[in-house]
C-alpha cells in the first residue's frame, strides 16, 4: 500500500508543469502579483507578471520553449540588448527581474537563427510601472510574501568563431614566451654561456695574440742589437728601420697599396667611423677586410693596420 501511495505521489509530482511550478514561485515570493501580458503559439508560450513585495516592484518572465532551443529571449533596454539565464532547453523563468533603473523595456523573440519574431507588439515598451500604478492593477493575486531572489539581466555576448583563432596565437605566444623566459632564467639551452662562446671567433682575442706576438719579436731584436753592441761586433742590416706604427703594430717593413679602404666600405654601407661602430658592425667590416686581405687587393700591412685601427680602445 505504501508503495502504491509514493508511485502515485511521484506520478503526480511529474505532472506538475513549468508554469506551475513558476506560479508557486511567484506566490511565494511576493506579497501580491498579478498577469501584465500573455502569449501562446505552436512554437512557445510567453508571460508577464507584475509582483508587489516589501513595496517594491518586480516583473516576472515566463518563456517557454514547445521544441528545445528553437527560440530564445532578448531584453532591450535603453536602445542596448541584455539577456537572462536560460534553462539548458533554451527556456527563461524569471519570477523577480528589476527593472527599476529603467524607465521602459521590451521583451524580444528570436529563433535559432537569431532572426526577430515580428508582431509581439504588446511587449514592447513596457513603462516601468511604480507602486501606486501597480495598486491599481485588477485581477491580484495574493501571494506568501517570503521575499524574491533577483533575476539580473547582462549584456549579451555574440561569441565569434574567429575568437576561438586569437585565443589559441595568444596561448601558443604566451607558452613559448614562457619557455624561453625559463631557460633564460635557468642558463639553459641556448643560454648557457658555454654554448653561445663555443666556435665563435673572437676578432679582439686574435688581434691581442698579433699584438703580442709583435711586441715579442721587437723586444728579441732589440735584445741582440744590444747585444752585439755590447760584444763591439758592428753588423750590417740593409733592412730599413724600424717602423713604430701608431696603431701598436711595429714592422720590420711596411708594404701597403693605394687601395681606398674607408671608400671602399663606404659603398657596401659599412662602418668606417670605428670609434661609434658596434660590434657587429665591427665583425662585418673585419670579414671584408679578410676577403680584400684572401683577394690581394689590399696588402697584409695594409689589413693589419686597419684592423688595428678598428679594434682600437
């Protein structure tokens, strides 16, 4: 008997209606409500209800859908179109919407294919009634009075397709980003100071050797030109004298050309004030200056002596 007593009382409750269950909300939350207007066709059903509580005025929104997610509802307010929260069938039960901060608003029906329903003339422009207004309502029902839970309308948002493009160049962006800004951090990969010196060729390195290099063999010549003086043993050197350079470069003989260096970087639009020039400027005009040096065009005193003068401090 007992089981016979709850299949029936659940057979019951599954009758109760949409709209039935949104007429028990009204009349528990407001103090007295009444129907402003109704709609009803093949494809939904549409209703507006005033409600009293606490001497405030709230409208009710009861939209319902006879086939899922063919239509759906649009508020327009001060020219700007809102939504309210819908059911996963597309349908709104709104029993308490505020509109108090407006002076008039419309309810608006669009299909599936966001097209306007036309001749709903009775829901547009709707004045924001006040409570001497809504006391002069006929037909009113009374209600519990237990207070409402506000509906809040938002602005709608057309989510276009292209977003879904931008969001994922972002993400990717934001990922490498990441990554390199970790391995910068962490000296790795290609960070690591080890790798990025390993076979590179280091010009002022090389120069510094030469440099060095030089001054050892001048300071051995001049140690056996003392030498032999100091033994009284005249010896005849039919090299010319010694040249000091004035770029730290000392030659025993000095070969150059009349080849026009500067002029000739000029035209291939490289650094020849070398006190500004950077270092990769700098590493360019030193492998044409090789390539001229490999070519003979311009003598090895010649490169030396402008290599010296580019890697000058």
């Amino acid at each position: 008997m007992k089981f016979l007593m709850l299949f029936f009382g659940l057979l019951s409750l599954s009758n109760v209606t949409d709209e039935e269950l949104f007429i028990d909300e009204l009349n528990s939350a407001y103090d007295e409500y009444a129907l402003i207007e109704e709609y009803e066709n093949n494809y939904y059903d549409l209703k507006l209800y005033a409600g009293k509580v606490r001497e405030e005025v709230y409208y009710g929104i009861y939209f319902r859908n006879k086939i899922p997610n063919e239509y759906k509802l649009k508020l327009t307010i001060n020219n700007k179109i809102y939504v309210l929260d819908n059911t996963p069938r597309g349908d709104v039960f709104a029993p308490a919407v505020d509109f108090k901060n407006a002076d008039e608003f419309s309810i608006l029906i669009f299909n599936k294919y966001n097209d306007y329903q036309y001749g709903l003339t009775q829901f547009k422009n709707i004045k924001v009634m006040d409570i001497e207004e809504f006391n002069q309502l006929q037909d009113i029902y009374v209600g519990s009075g237990n207070g409402i839970k506000k509906a809040n309308y938002k602005t709608e948002f057309n989510f276009d397709s292209r977003i879904y493009i931008y969001i994922a160049m972002v993400s990717v962006l934001l990922i490498c980003a990441g990554i390199i800004y970790y391995y910068f951090k962490k000296s790795k990969g290609m960070f690591r100071t080890d790798l990025r010196s390993a076979n590179v060729f280091n010009f002022k390195e090389f120069i510094n050797s030469v440099v060095v290099e030089t001054e050892l063999e001048q300071e051995e010549k001049t140690w056996q030109n003392t030498h032999n003086e100091d033994l009284d043993v005249v010896e005849i050197n039919e090299e010319k004298p010694i040249i000091e350079s004035t770029y730290k470069w000392y030659h025993y003989e000095e070969e150059v050309s009349d080849f026009d260096i500067k002029k000739h970087l000029a035209e291939l639009n490289l650094a020849t004030d070398y006190s500004e020039a950077s270092i990769e400027e700098k590493n360019k005009v030193m492998l044409e200056l090789m390539r001229l040096r490999d070519q003979e065009k311009i003598t090895y005193d010649d490169y030396l002596n402008e290599i010296s003068e580019l890697w000058k401090e």
